[in-house]
C-alpha cells in the first residue's frame, strides 16, 4: 500500500482550480502542501512573476489608475525589502502598517514576508488608544504609514524606526527613497514555513480585541480554501469592498486572487459609494465580486437591472448573508451572492461553492481540506451547536498559529477548534447560521436567532439593516426588540414601525415575535460589523430604568398589537 504524495502548492492549486464547479471531487480529493519552508512571497509570487507575469494590481480612484504587473511588484518589493533591512527590520521582527489602499500597501506586505518579518495591519481609523494598544501589545519595531498619518505617531509618542508614504517627515524615512535600492534581493536564508508572518488584532465586537498570530503557511497555503470559495481562476479580475487592517483584506485583495494568478482590482475612493461601485463593476469587467452583507444591503436600494455586470462569481461574507439580498440580486442580474464563512483565526471554512444549489440563508457546506463538528457545551457532535473544527490529524492549514498573550503563544491544541458561533447542519450538510453564541438568547423558553430574525426584517422596505437583541422581560425572561437603520427615503414614525411590525408578525412564528421596534443609528466596529453587545447593555439599562429609547414603539402602542 502506497502513501499519496504530499502535494506541492502548484499542484493544490490546479487540483482545485480542475474540480471548481465539482464539490464532491474537490472535497473527497484535496490535499494540503505541508512544505518545511515557505515564504509566499519568495516562493510563489515572485516564480509567478517570472513565469506567468501578468496584471497584478489595479487601484482606480479620482486619481489616474494604476496597473502593475507581477513583476512590477516583485521588483518594488525587492528594493523595499532591501531599505527595510538597513532601517533594522529583519525576520521575526515586528512592523506596523498603517496605508489606505494604495499601492506601497501591496509593496510592502511583499517586502516584510520577504524579510520574514511579522505583520500588523492596522486601519487608517484607528483612534489614539486603538493604536497604543497595538504598538505596545504588538511589540512593533517599525511603522509604515502615510504621511497624513504621522502626527497620530507622534501624539501617541511612538519613537520607533518609522517610514512614510506619500510625502516626507521630519524624523521619519520616506518610502519613494527605497526606488534607489537594488532590486536584487538576498533573502539570507530559507523561511520556516511555521515561522509567524501576520499578527492581527480582532475587531473586538465583544471585548478587547485579541490578537491572532498566523505563520507563513496558515494564510497564504490556507487560503486555498478561499479561493475555491470565491471560484476565482487565473487572469480574473476580482473586486473586493474592505478596509486595509482587517483579515478579509488579506482573504480577498491578497492571497486568494493571488494564488489563483487572477488581477486585484482596488477603489480607492475617501468612501463608499454605490453608483460608483456599480459603475467600476461594468467599466472595469470586473469577473469576480466580493463584499459584506453591509455592501450588498446597500447595493440593492439601487435599481441593479440598469447596470449590465459581467459577474461570473458574487460572493458575500463578514456577517450572514440575509435571503432577500440573494433574491433582489438574482432577480436583477441572475446570479446567485453565494455565502461563506470563516474568521481572523482562519481561511474560508464554510461557503456555497459555484456550480452548486444554494439555500437561501444557509453559509453552505465545509470547504476542501475542512473538517466541521457542531458541538454542544460538554463537546458532543449536537444537530445545532458550536461550529468547531476537527484538530489532530485532520488540523487545516489555515487555522492560526495561536492567540499571542504578552511574549507567549497560546496555541491551537486540544481535539477542536470552537469559533464562538453557533449554526445547524442538515442531512445534506449544508450548514445555516444561528449567531454568536453570546447573541443567541431564549424567550418564553424558546430559544431565538437574531439573524433569522433580522433577515425577515430587511424584506420590508423601510429597512436598511437591522439588529436583533434581547429586552428583559419579567413573564417571558425576554422578548425580542429590533434596533433598525431605515432606508432612504423611510420615515422615522410610528406609521413605518406599525408596519414593520405588522411584517414581522406574519412572518415569524409566534414565539419569535418582535413586541418593540427602535430606529436608530447601529453601532458598529471599525471593520463594520454591529455590536450588538452595545445594543443588548443599552437595552438592559433602559428596562431596569423603566425608559423607552427616543424612537421607541411597542406593540401595545397600535390597536390589536
């Protein structure tokens, strides 16, 4: 009996890319590459370059676009790479980085895994105590930023080896001064594919934010999975809505499209906007789209028939994806937003793949090289339960190295992995979303999924978004409340929340009935995600106060209610 060979990453690649519309064949034959070194940058991006170069990046904006090939970056990133070292940054030290999207974002990540340097994207909004925490728990040697940025540097009393993008510093280096390095580099050595690449501060929806160590291995060899998700194939042209500093950045502008050889395609507009989203789809020919629940919520107020995209793939993920978006889309452009799901801690885990049927509201099936248990409180495999990934000898290659706690690493060990969120599984296994274990709450006994909840909301048209949290009630423990963003145009009175209500109650069964509607601005966190943590402690407050909020209906406020 023969072992089969591990694979090489060349060979995992083009394994998915030939079974990308085949789940069955995918998920019973993929194999992950183990290689005892491996540097992405070094080993993958540049090899790309010399042999199959072609678009790379392309950031369009108010300003003039620019496009640059794989080898374009590649030589970029060598003469940076070599700047960095004489600045002091070298393997396993620590630098900052702080850009909007712009192209010495892509240089630079490029330059540090060259050096093997560990990486802490950081977005240009965070505040003063935002950024102390991530320079002093970070351990940050170095900072790259634009220049804009510096005096938020200097207020925090950073006095570390800094370097600037898009203009000069007193005190600080200049990035355009590294186009005079050589573009030959030398990396001294080979990197251990276990050696730590990116260090992430999670967006703290709950409490502070937890920081998540991954190596040169766990996101760009894991991101496989994502890009079999995204169904992304070589010479694509991909888009996708995030910020820089979060980990979807690095899911969807940098390995995945990457690994497939496909374009990233960049709007680096001061905001979002719809029409001008809609408009670079078309204009840009675009192939491939990707954007959160928040986006797509957004793009749907528009009349989508009048934008003739050329999408092969439309992706949603950061949050659920709510039926009606999926329908809106469909209707309009006949195409199905295909769900996924996964975290900071590690690749796409869990995605509606193309080529195959898609349950409304459901995330969709486990991914090649994943392995899902549900699991109640005492650990035991549950119909509904904690979505926790299978460890041992079925461990995936994009789960994190750890949570990093001071110098020491906490590491994944044990028989599973637990996310925190809770989902079901049905006899297909296709898996749906339930919510964060700290959302899900019980009323009269009953137990209640804020997503299902709020994703009955949005169908009515008043309704932008919505948030679902518990209000403390003495018969029933709670009853459920919605916090809800309004549409366009929607006015905040008691006519719009009857009818909202009137919605909400045929819908829902009645143990999931919504007996007090709010309209309000949704606090979110500075990746856009809601914190409803925020929403269950103002509501808690208000009952104990025996207060409404400002824009307050109940249901005993209407006749019949």
């Amino acid at each position: 009996m023969t072992s089969t060979p591990t694979p090489t990453l060349l060979s995992a690649r083009d394994f998915l890319l030939a079974h990308r519309t085949d789940y069955a064949a995918a998920r019973a034959g993929f194999r992950w590459p183990a290689p005892e070194h491996f540097n992405f940058a070094l080993d993958w991006f540049d090899v790309v370059a010399r042999e199959r170069d072609r678009e790379a990046l392309r950031i369009v904006g108010p300003a003039p676009t620019i496009s640059r090939t794989y080898a374009d970056l590649a030589a970029a990133s060598n003469r940076l790479a070599n700047s960095l070292r004489v600045a002091g940054l070298g393997r396993g030290g620590t630098a900052l980085l702080m850009l909007g999207n712009v192209e010495p974002l892509w240089v630079a990540m490029l330059a540090a895994m060259k050096l093997g340097a560990v990486v802490i994207p950081a977005t240009t909004l965070l505040s003063a105590d935002d950024l102390r925490d991530r320079l002093s728990r970070g351990g940050v040697k170095l900072v790259i930023a634009g220049v804009e940025h510096a005096p938020l540097f200097e207020a925090v009393g950073y006095r570390g080896a800094r370097m600037s993008v898009g203009g000069r510093v007193r005190g600080w280096l200049a990035l355009e001064d590294s186009a005079d390095a050589s573009a030959i580099f030398d990396p001294r050595g080979p990197t251990r594919a276990s050696d730590p690449m990116l260090l992430y501060f999670t967006s703290g929806t709950t409490a502070l934010p937890k920081l998540v160590l991954h190596s040169h291995a766990s996101y760009p060899i894991g991101h496989l999975s994502t890009m079999y998700w995204l169904g992304l194939q070589p010479g694509d042209v991909h888009l996708n809505i995030s910020s820089p500093g979060w980990a979807k950045h690095a899911w969807s502008c940098v390995f995945a499209p990457w690994l497939a050889e496909a374009t990233v395609l960049v709007l680096n507009h001061p905001r979002f906007d719809a029409v001008t989203t809609l408009d670079a789809l078309v204009e840009q020919r675009v192939t491939s789209f990707c954007a959160p629940p928040t986006v797509w919520r957004m793009l749907i107020q528009q009349d989508l028939k009048a934008w003739k995209a050329g999408l092969r793939e439309a992706v949603g993920a950061g949050e659920p994806l709510n039926p009606e978006v999926i329908d809106q889309v469909r209707a309009a452009w006949g195409l199905t937003v295909r769900d996924g799901y996964g975290q900071t801690e590690t690749t796409a885990q869990i995605g509606n793949t193309p080529g195959q049927p898609v349950t409304a509201g459901a995330m969709g099936r486990a991914l090649p090289g994943y392995r899902i248990a549900l699991l109640d409180p005492r650990g035991e495999e549950a119909e509904e339960g904690e979505i926790s990934l299978v460890l041992g000898a079925d461990r995936p290659a994009g789960l994190m190295l750890g949570y990093r706690v001071d110098a020491a690493i906490l590491p994944c060990d044990g028989p599973a992995y637990r996310t925190g969120d809770v989902a079901t599984r049905d006899e297909q296994g296709v898996f749906t979303y339930v919510g964060r274990a700290d959302d899900v709450f019980k009323a009269s006994d009953y137990r209640i999924s804020p997503f299902e909840l709020e994703s009955v909301l949005i169908e009515h048209a008043a309704v932008a978004e919505a948030a679902v949290v518990p209000s403390p009630d003495p018969t029933r423990l709670a009853e459920p409340k919605a916090f809800v963003a309004l549409a366009p145009g929607a006015r905040a009175d008691a006519a719009t929340a009857a009818s909202i209500l009137a919605h909400a109650r045929a819908a829902l069964g009645p143990y999931k009935r919504i007996r007090r509607i709010e309209f309000a601005e949704l606090p979110k966190t500075i990746s856009g995600k809601i914190r409803r943590v925020e929403l269950r402690q103002l509501e808690a407050g208000r009952r104990a106060a025996g207060e409404r909020g400002p824009l307050e209906w109940i249901e005993e406020d209407f006749k019949g209610g």
